[in-house]
C-alpha cells in the first residue's frame, strides 16, 4: 500500500472516533489543601470537546486520499 492511502485510512478512522466520541473526557487530581501531613485533593472531570466539524473534514480527506492513492496505482 501506498502512504497516501494509509494517511486516508487513519485520517478516516479518526473522523469516525471523531464523530463518535464527540470530546475527550479526563480526570484530573487537584490539591486542595497541604497542611504538613494533612492533605486534601479533589478530583474534576474536564472534557476536551471535538467538533464535527473536525470529524467529517477528517473523514472527507480521507475519503479523498483513498481515492487518490487508489487512481494513482493504475
């Protein structure tokens, strides 16, 4: 296979992630408070949101680039 059509492949599997996942969730620890032994953390959930937007150009390019490598091995 090609690198162009490999580069389509991901870039298609990535826009379906995209698209599926819709964001990217996390935890993260937080000290609150560190008096000498005592200490206290907390724990927030943040999200990293994705755009369809960013999914179907993903997905398109990729589709593209499939197309391309495959006209250009004949």
């Amino acid at each position: 296979m090609k690198r162009i059509m490999i580069i389509g492949i991901v870039l298609i599997a990535l826009g379906v992630v995209a698209l599926a996942y819709q964001g990217i969730t996390y935890t993260s620890r937080e000290k609150i408070i560190d008096i000498g032994p005592i200490e206290a953390t907390q724990e927030t959930e943040k999200t990293i949101p994705l755009s369809p937007i960013l999914g179907v150009v993903a997905l398109a390019g990729g589709i593209v680039l499939v197309i391309i490598g495959t006209r250009a091995r004949r």
